[in-house]
C-alpha cells in the first residue's frame, strides 16, 4: 500500500541522513589529517633547505 511505501522511504531518508552526516564527518577528519601532513611536509622541507645551507657554508669555510 501507499502509506508502507511511504513509511519505508521514510526510513530509507533517515538512515541516508545518518549516512551523509557520517561521512561528512569522515571528510572532515581526512582534511584536518590531511592539512596536518601538508604542515609537517612543509617543516620537513624547510628544515632540510636549512641543513643544506649549513652544510654548504661549511663547505665554503
């Protein structure tokens, strides 16, 4: 009948509202884990440019 489709898409929305909201939530946690990796990456980078030119004054002295 009408109303048990209707009751069971009902159900269907709700759970894919629960869904969508647990991967938004999930996309948000990549993102924060993502950016702090960017930042390190960056650390890491910048750091080896220092030691480079620490090495090479060295070098030169």
């Amino acid at each position: 009948t009408l109303k048990t489709t209707c009751s069971m898409l009902e159900e269907q929305v709700v759970e894919l509202e629960s869904l969508n909201d647990e991967l938004l939530e999930k996309e948000r946690q990549w993102e924060n884990w993502r950016s702090a990796l960017e930042d390190e990456k960056n650390q890491a980078e910048r750091r080896t440019r220092d030691m480079q030119r620490l090495l090479d004054n060295e070098k030169q002295n």
